[in-house]
C-alpha cells in the first residue's frame, strides 16, 4: 500500500502506455512545484514525489518485489509501457511533500508496543507533546485490521487503514475509532519517525545550459518583485469557491429563506467593507458569480480567507441554518485540511 495525498488532484488516469515518465515529471515540477505522480496497474503501484528542483523520492512494489529511491524510479521507467499504468498527479503542499517523500525512510522510535502495557490514547499525546514527524503504525489482534496516524511537528495530519487503498482520512473520527478499536481488542504500536534534515534527493531536474550574459552597464540595480504563487492563489480561491457553494446549497434548499444567496452575500459584503474594502460590491474585486469566485484585488490570502469565511458564518448565523451548513461542510474539510490547518479556520 502506498500512502500519497490524494485530495488535489491535477490529471488523472492517463495510460502511463503512451506517457514519455522523465518529460511527465519534468512538466509537473514546473506546473505544480511540489507534488506527486501516483501509478497503479492491477500486480503493482508506484510513486514519485518531486519539487521544483528534485526528484524526491520514489517507492515501487508488486507481488514480487519493492523498491525505493533511484532503483525504484528505473524500475517505473522501464515497466511503464509494459504495466499499462495509471497515472494521476497530485499537488501536495510545499511543507509537507518532503515528509510524504521520505515516508519509505522512517526510522524506528518505539517498536512492538503492547496495549497491555500501554494506552494509545497516552501514546498519541506523548507524541504530540513532543512535537514528533513521523507516524504510529497500529496492528490490531483477533486479526482486525489495523491502521497509521500520521503527525507532523506533533499534530495530526491524517491516517490511513491498514485495509485500505492507501487513501487519507483526516477526519477525527478515523483517529477516534482507531483508539476505540485497540482498546476493544488491543494489539501491538510501533512509532517511526521522519527526521526532515536527511533529505536526499534521487534526481536533479535538467536544465539546458544558457549563454554566459554580456554584462552591460546600468544606472540603478534591478529591483526583483517579488511574485504570489499562482497556485497557492488558485487552490485558496477553489477553497474559498467551495465553501460559498456549500453554504448557496444550503440556503437554496430551505424555501422559507427569502431572497436568492447572491443578494444575501453582497449584502454580508456591504456590511463589512469597512473592515475589508476589497469586498466592496461596487468595485468589485471579489465576485462569486454562477457557483464561481473570481479574485483581482491585492488582498493577502489569510485576510481573504479570514473575511469570506466570517460572511459565511454570519449568513449562515443569520437564517439560522448553522447546523445544517456544518453538516455539508465534512467533504469539504476532509479535503481542505491542509489549508483550514494553515489558515487557521475555525467554522
């Protein structure tokens, strides 16, 4: 089973058949920055973690055989017109693509806990007290299965069963019902942990080599502005997108609510433009329009957020539709964890 975030997916099911692998990564790492390419095919699967500059890391395993780093890259290339793959990408944050792609290198922490002996509950807060990288792996006994958590600086970042496709599951429930599980039936713990500063990488990105400039004289040295990541803006604005379409769901399926949801938010934006002027209706650098946000104003991302994620929980407030609106927004949380956790969002 290989473990790869999966909730940000860029392309996927491409026939790895007629895929050239070395100009698919190269092409992802300049399109994403950081992410992972995943390849499944019915007696294997594979993966290979990348940033803007390196190949990261590389898992490969079938019936038969597993491999890691370099051997397991090769291993992709030269199968991949023979396995008939299928290929999808995955953006992963910049922060955390290096503990995915060194997920293969954990080292031993704690080996062969028995819940006998100790709480798993205790377990995963001595772990989080001490702010560990790594992951508990938990076997269960009466052969029921099992499962990962997975912690980054000592918080929980998601888990996975040990039964399953390698999917995460970030909810908490997961978390809960894995402790329930060991104490129904115990089993045995293991804690590995993922030091962030043993990063090699397997392969560097090619670069061509360019003419050595002709130095040329200049009044003033150039001044570098600096640029926002396009992606980080696209999947804060397809958050942000995804919550005013939940929250539109909701208020459109209650017919004693009066007045259509884009009424109701811009007048939630009226009320606000003292505190946030890039929500002012008139000027328009904010619009959620036929299910789609559009953003043109020079706003932060975080005081972006923190302002649409007050109108909804205001509108929402409002007509009395907050517990209905919390019951939609699961999937939603489920696949924005990483930028609730990031942005600090409380809804």
């Amino acid at each position: 089973m290989i473990i790869i975030p999966r909730e940000d997916p860029a392309v996927q099911d491409l026939n790895s058949y007629y895929l050239k692998i070395d100009k698919l990564l190269e092409h992802y790492q300049g399109v994403l920055g950081t992410g992972g390419v995943y390849f499944k095919s019915p007696t294997s699967e594979a993966v290979v973690f990348f940033d803007e500059d390196n190949l990261l890391n590389s898992f490969y395993k079938d019936k038969k055989v597993e491999f890691k780093g370099r051997a397991a890259l090769d291993k992709i290339v030269e199968t991949s017109s023979v396995n008939n793959f299928s290929v999808s990408v995955y953006y992963i944050l910049p922060e955390r693509v290096y503990f995915w792609a060194n997920l293969s290198n954990a080292e031993e922490l704690y080996t062969d806990l028995s819940s006998e002996f100790t709480d798993i509950e205790g377990l995963i807060n001595k772990i989080e007290n001490e702010k560990l990288t790594g992951y508990i792996d938990v076997i269960l006994n009466q052969d029921k299965g099992g499962g990962f958590l997975f912690y980054y600086n000592g918080e929980v970042i998601g888990g996975a069963s040990a039964k399953g496709g390698g999917e995460l599951d970030r909810s908490a429930e997961y978390r809960d019902d894995l402790i329930e599980r060991s104490r129904e039936f115990g089993g045995r713990f293991t804690v590995k942990s993922i030091n962030l500063l043993k990063i090699t990488p397997i392969a560097k990105k090619e670069t061509k080599p360019t003419p050595k400039p002709i130095p040329r004289p200049v009044s003033k040295p150039a001044v570098k502005v600096p640029v926002r990541p396009q992606k980080d803006i696209k999947l804060t604005l397809g958050m942000l997108e995804g919550l005013l379409s939940l929250l539109e769901t909701v208020i459109k399926a209650n017919k004693r609510i009066k007045g259509d949801f884009e009424t109701l938010l811009n007048k939630k934006f009226v009320d606000k433009v003292d505190q946030y002027d890039f929500l002012d209706p008139f000027a328009a650098e904010f619009r959620y329009v036929n299910g789609e946000v559009i953003f043109t104003g020079k706003a932060s991302q975080k005081e972006l957020v923190k302002a649409i994620v007050e109108c909804a929980k205001e509108i929402a407030a409002s007509q009395g539709i907050t517990n209905s609106f919390s019951k939609y927004l699961s999937p939603w949380k489920k696949r924005y964890t990483d930028q609730i956790m990031d942005f600090n969002i409380e809804i």
